[in-house]
C-alpha cells in the first residue's frame, strides 16, 4: 500500500507530473479550508512523499498557498470615472469572499510574498482612482481591519447557524427565551429587526469611507451602492511562483 496506492488513483504506470503551475492550480481547487500535505496530494492524485518534494512542511505549504491566493484574486476593474469610494465598497466585498474561500489568506505573514504584491495593485489602483497615498494607505488598512474583523465574525455566526440548524433570528429567540426579561436591549433589537449581515458589513465599510471622504470636503450618498451581480473568480495561476524562503 503506501506511496503507489495513492498515486496508483490517476491511473497505472508513471503518477502524474506535478509542475509549478498544477501546485498551484491544485491549492486553488482547494476551497473553504487552509491546505494541508495530505489534502494536497489526494487534490494532485500523488503520494504524500511527493508533495514533500515540492514543500517542506505544512508551514510552507500556508505560506505557499497564501501567496498562490493572494497573486491570482482579481482586483476590481477600474476606471478613470469611478469614484474611489465604490471601488473601495467592491473591493472589501471581494476581499471579504477571498478569505471565506481560501482561509489561507487569513493570518498570513504580513507584507510578505504574494500579500505584498496585492498591497501594492491595490495601493496602484487606489492612485489611478486620484486618492494621495496617504489617504489610499489610511483607506486600505481601515477597510482591511473591517473585512478580517466583521468578516471573521459574520462567518462565525454562519457556522453556529449551520451547526444549530437555526438562522440568527432563531439563535437569538432561543438566547432570550434561556434569559427571560434580563436582556431588554437584544430583546428590543428582536422586535425592530437585525439587518442581514451583508448588509451589515457594507454599511460599515461604507460609514468608514464616508468619514475618509468628509475629511477633503466630498460627501458620499447616505446608502452604499448595490452589490454586482458579477461572478468573483481567481485568475490563472502564475507560472513559476515559488514560496518564500
């Protein structure tokens, strides 16, 4: 059993090549969870001992696939007559579906490799769009903070949602009702309405930018724009991409 078993799935006689390009391929097919070496090698079709060839460890293996992610997520289009602040909304909901779809990404090394390289499209476009650096910086990192915060919240809440087989309504109903007359505040809240948590999110994304347009003068719409329809997709990988050392 062992080493052939495994790579024996693809097929008889030699397992499949793994290039650069299918490495990278591979960790993006892997969705909704950090890779992991075994993981990696059922996704290739190969043995374990082969994706050591290729990582050392299940550290490189993060680092690896954070920057895979990181250089193949799309930004937003430009364009010379949108305003910053849109762009900025539609990149905090993509960056926000960028780490619910490859937790990896989350609490990779800061500024390093790949995560590197996506500061720096995002800061370039921020300077197409007319935003000083300072500002695009002082935006960026404000949006950043938002999507990992309130993001890794919402996502915890879907997960509790899914585990107790309740949307959130149900989940607060069943917290009132274990707390009977000692919450009058969440038992206020229940009455008026939660806001869905994509909405949620929006708006705050949204009041930031709004505070970082009032400081040069510019007022923004009361209400964020709507989301687009637009299907969010990784790019293809890029060839010769190598982890960090």
């Amino acid at each position: 059993m062992g080493a052939s078993s495994t790579e024996g799935a693809s097929g008889r006689g030699r397992p499949p090549r793994v290039t650069p390009e299918r490495l990278q391929q591979a960790i993006l097919e892997i969705e909704g969870e950090v890779p992991t070496i075994p993981g990696l090698a059922r996704q290739l079709g190969v043995s374990v001992a082969t994706v050591y060839t290729h990582v050392r460890g299940q550290e490189e293996l993060r680092r690896l696939a954070a920057d895979v992610v990181f250089d193949a997520w799309e930004l937003p289009a430009p364009s010379p007559r949108r305003h910053w602040a849109d762009w900025l909304l539609e990149y905090a909901r993509d960056a926000r579906r960028m780490i619910e779809r490859y937790p990896a990404a989350h609490g990779s090394r800061p500024l390093a490799g790949g995560q590197l390289r996506y500061v720096d499209r995002v800061l370039r476009q921020l300077d197409d769009l007319g935003m000083s650096r300072n500002d695009a910086v002082y935006a960026f990192h404000q949006v950043t903070l938002l999507i990992l915060g309130l993001g890794a919240q919402i996502e915890a809440i879907r997960r509790e949602e899914a585990s107790a087989g309740l949307e959130l309504w149900g989940l607060l109903h069943d917290a009132l009702a274990s707390h009977p007359g000692e919450l009058p505040a969440l038992a206020g809240l229940e009455r008026e309405g939660i806001p869905p948590l994509d909405t949620a999110f929006d708006e705050l994304v949204w009041f930031t930018l709004t505070g970082i347009a009032r400081r040069h003068g510019e007022v923004l719409p009361t209400e964020p724009p709507p989301a687009s329809n637009a299907s969010i997709a990784p790019k293809q990988p890029v060839p010769g991409l190598e982890s960090d050392p």
